[in-house]
C-alpha cells in the first residue's frame, strides 16, 4: 500500500537486511535535499521493526530534520518492537481484514487467476475454500499453499 503513495519518488529500504545506524546515516546524507522535480519524496522503511535499538534512536531525529523534502513511511510486523519514541513520530494504521463471504469469493478469484496465469488448471473450489479457510488473512501463505495443492 505505502508503495502506491508516490509511486515515482519511492526509495524502497528493506530493514530486515538494512537496519544498523549506517543505513540511517545513508539516508540522512542522501536525501537531504529535495527532488529535482520540487515533488515529495517517499522514503519507505519496510520491516522497521528490525531496526537496531541504535537505528531507532537515529531515524527519530533523521525523520524530522528530512521532513521538509521527504515523507516517511514504516512497516513492522512486530510494531511493539519498535521504541516508545519511534511509534510516537508516526501515524500508526493497521490493516485488519475481517473475513465475510464477498471477501472469501474475491480471494478465491485471485487465487484462480494467480494458478491459470502461472500455466495450471484452474483448482478445485473445495481446494481454493480449504486454503483460504485456513491461511486467511495471509495472503502470502495463501499463495504458497497454493502453489503446493496444485504442483
């Protein structure tokens, strides 16, 4: 969702990989100023919660002193993993499915789409039932369990 904001200005972090104090100070010297375009930039921390406790410390300040020419977005799993200080200098937004049967049906059509894309017959409805059932609302476990009921 985050990459949808600013699609043409988004720099992509993966924090699971990146995220000591260095990362943080990359992106302090780096986007310090504008766009050349005079647009907003997206500076997307994906897996935040991965963060060292000394990155954390440092992109509370590096978040606002960049804010000017740049927005900040991050992701967790974990968010109780991140510090007090942290969660407190952004807008928390959780993404909370709740399962109805219209939601169900519009998964199994992806699903569907996803297997005869990827070259396999369409599955089986009590196949498609099952795996939504039992994966939801983990859309990537559902794609993975997918791709074993039908291989």
């Amino acid at each position: 969702m985050a990459k949808l904001i600013n699609p043409e200005n988004t720099v992509f972090i993966n924090c699971s990989t990146n995220n000591s104090i260095d990362t943080i100070r990359w992106i302090e010297s780096e986007f310090v100023s504008g766009v050349v375009t005079g647009d907003r930039r997206l500076l997307l921390l994906d897996e935040a919660d991965n963060l060292t406790t000394d990155a954390q410390a440092a992109i509370r300040a590096v978040s606002e002193e960049l804010a000017i020419h740049n927005d900040f977005v991050l992701t967790a799993n974990d968010p109780n993993k991140l510090s007090e200080a942290v969660r407190s200098r952004f807008l928390p937004l959780k993404f909370d499915l709740e399962e109805s049967d219209e939601l169900s049906s519009e998964i199994k059509i992806l699903l569907k789409r996803i297997a005869l894309l990827e070259g396999f017959s369409s599955p089986d409805e009590d196949v498609l039932e099952g795996i939504v059932r039992e994966t939801f609302p983990d859309l990537r476990r559902m794609i993975k369990t997918l791709q074993f009921e039908i291989n």
